[in-house]
C-alpha cells in the first residue's frame, strides 16, 4: 500500500474492511472517530445502530479528499469480518521462549501488563503459530495488532493482562495512521487474513472474566469444574465466597435460569458460614450482576451485508 492515507483507506476498501476516518494524524485526538461523524454516528449498544462505517470506494474518496490528514479507521467484527487481539506492551521484553525450550507459563506473566508476552506465551502454550499471522506494530510502547478473519461474531473487551479483544462495536487504527509523529506499520503484511483457529475462538467464547479481577487463572479450563463447587461451596478457590458466586454464576449463563439457580444453591447450600454469615442473597446479587454485565456485552442484532 502507499503511504497516503486516502491510497492506503481504498485499500482496506478494496479489502472489504469497513472504514471510518480519525482525527488529524498532528491532532490531539488522532485515534478518535473524526469530528464529521459526531451527528448520528455511535457504537453504543443500547439500541441504537451501531456505527459500520463504510467500505464504498465513492465514499471512502469522499471522506479523505476532504479530510487529507485522517487517520484511517478499521471497524472490527462483522462489518468487515474482522477479529483483532490488541497487545498493549509497556516497557518489557518478548517473552516468547527460544526454539525447542519449554513454553512460557502463562501464570508467571499475569502480574505484569506487558500485553503482548502474555498473548504470545498464551499463543505458544495452546499451539498458536503466530509467524504468518498479519501483524500491526502500533506507536505507544511497542505493542501489536494481531489481524484474523472472523466469520461469526466475537464479544470484545478485555482478554489477556494487557490485551483486548477488538470485534463488534468498536475499531482499530490502522498503517499508515501515525499517533505524535510515530507511524503504526505492518510488521508482517498480508493479501488474505486467516481464519481465525477454533482453539482461541474458544478462548475467548470462555469466563474472559477471570482476567479482570487480578486473579492468576489460565485462560481455558481456569475455573475449576461446576461440580467441585456444588461439592465444596464457595470460597475455597479464590479466598473469597462472592468471587467464587460470581465467576460461577458466569459460566452459568449459557443454562436456563432455573438450571443456573438450582445449581448456584446446590453451592450455597455446603458453602462455609464462618466466619460470618453468607446469606443467599449474595449469591443472587453475584448471579444479576453477571446477567447485566452479558447484557451489556451482547452482540447487536445487525449484519450488513459487504
């Protein structure tokens, strides 16, 4: 691609990425949504449309023949059926272990916020092979942008310690988009994504909630099995009875309410009572809590058509 960002967002068009322009690239806001889209454009989804952007090439010319200066946007998940793990890094060193070694435990890189040693080691741990995966090298701190082609929706937010999940409702600042004077470039380009492989599309179908809390838990198969806590109560796995509802009352989700509930009373039910009480009402706090936090992540009822 050129390194005009009118060339290089016909390009993504040509791709079939949706696009949005960004702020100036000498702005104070080069990686928010251009001012031009401020009327009637959002990427909430609390019923309103979500913001898909654009992959008409008319349009495309349009926007940046106007606004020369733009950075270029790339709106993730289904409009351009895109996945991407951004891998923020702040400082540290590549983890990722010499050829024929043992792998990296992931335990081991969780206190730290380095974003991309903790999805590389993931990566290297469930047999990933990043060599051939298009990559983006972003401008703050060294950290990296991992492209794959989506064919079904992701839910996006926070993964890893230092990685987020980039799909529907939100986008990415692509090559040759430039933050204080610092290009984002492709340190691995591509002509076709990849799909993305079945082992972290299942991944991050999983309790990516686990990661958010500080806790040291792997990210597949972390939480113990729903029948150890219908044994065992709550409170014995993470020290804390509320934690231990709430993380099950997550996985629980996907069950009927009166299967999830049984279940989490099954629980409660052998679950310590010192040295102060926990009341059943604590456990249906954790459970709602869960509920409205799947709500909010739930994937919006629309799918253009590219």
């Amino acid at each position: 691609m050129k390194d005009s960002t009118r060339d290089s967002a016909l390009g993504y068009a040509g791709q079939g990425f949706s696009l949005l322009p960004l702020g100036s690239r000498n702005g104070t806001r080069p990686k928010a949504p251009h001012p031009v889209l401020k009327s009637g454009w959002s990427f909430r989804r609390d019923g309103d449309r979500p913001f898909v952007g654009q992959h008409d090439p008319r349009m495309i010319d349009l926007w940046w023949s106007k606004f020369a200066d733009s950075n270029v946007g790339i709106i993730t998940g289904m409009p351009s059926r895109l996945l991407v793990i951004d891998c923020d890094r702040h400082g540290s060193e590549p983890l990722l272990p010499p050829s024929g070694t043992a792998s990296v435990n992931l335990g081991d890189l969780l206190s730290g916020r380095d974003g991309v040693s903790a999805f590389q080691g993931w990566c290297s741990d469930h047999g990933v092979d990043l060599s051939d995966v298009p990559c983006v090298e972003t401008p703050t701190g060294g950290g990296l942008h991992y492209y794959w082609r989506a064919d079904r929706p992701v839910r996006m937010g926070p993964w890893l310690p230092g990685v987020d999940v980039k799909a529907d409702g939100t986008y990415v600042a692509a090559p040759p988009s430039s933050v204080n004077g610092v290009a984002y470039r492709w340190r691995v380009p591509f002509e076709t994504l990849p799909v993305v492989p079945d082992v972290l599309l299942a991944a991050l179908d999983g309790d990516r909630g686990q990661f958010n809390g500080g806790s040291s838990l792997g990210a597949s198969g972390g939480l113990p099995a729903t029948h150890e806590f219908v044994e065992r109560g709550f409170g014995w796995f993470s020290g804390s009875r509320n934690k231990d509802a709430y993380r099950l009352s997550w996985r629980l989700l996907g069950d009927t309410y009166d299967v999830a509930i049984g279940t989490l009373y099954r629980a409660w039910q052998v679950t310590a009572q010192e040295p102060h009480p926990f009341p059943w009402a604590e456990v249906v706090k954790a459970y709602e809590s869960a509920s409205r936090r799947r709500a909010r992540e739930v994937i919006p009822d629309w799918r253009p058509q590219l």
